[in-house]
C-alpha cells in the first residue's frame, strides 16, 4: 500500500470510527472520494441535505457537523496514540450488523 492509499485508508478508518461511535449507520468503503480537509463541513452537510433530511428536521447541522467532525479527530488521534496501524483493514458493516439485525 503506498503512503496515498495508506493515507486515505487511515482518513476513511477515522470517519467510520466516528459514523460507528455515534451510531449513525453510516460507512465509507474503499474507493468512495473522501471529502479534502478543509472541505470536511461542506461535504457532510451536502449528505445531510441529500440523503439525511429527516436527522436535519430534528438537529441543527451545525451540531451534527461539529459532533461529527470532532468524534473523526478524536478517533484518528487516539489511533495514532495508540500507535495502532491508522491504515489497517476495518470490516465496519461487520461491526454494525449486529446493531441493524442483518
């Protein structure tokens, strides 16, 4: 894997972590383009607007743009701190299928 891809892998294990630990029954494969720092809080309130109306009938974007945002930092910090590989392999629809009953 290069450092790219590991770089990518690592940004995407970050964001599932953070889709995972909020319970969002969201995830990011392989593949998918993952929004350029800086574009983060655009990019998340599009999909809100597009595919997740109903969480914005109820929440502020802002807030869930924050909670998001925040838990993926905290998440991809704790990763490195704790010197596991940021990059490594995450079955996150293995992780949720006990939680969504497939």
């Amino acid at each position: 894997m290069t450092n790219t891809s590991n770089a990518a892998a690592a940004q995407r294990n970050a964001w599932n972590a953070a889709f995972h630990e909020l319970d969002l029954p969201w995830y990011w494969e392989a593949g998918c383009r993952l929004p350029d720092i800086g574009a983060e809080r655009a990019c998340i309130h599009d999909y809100l607007a597009r595919h997740q109306g109903h969480l914005l009938a109820v929440y502020d974007a802002d807030f869930l743009i924050d909670a998001i945002v925040a838990t993926k930092d905290r998440c991809e910090e704790r990763c490195q701190a704790a010197g596991s590989d940021p990059a490594a392999a995450i079955d996150w629809r293995e992780l949720r299928q006990p939680q969504i009953g497939v």
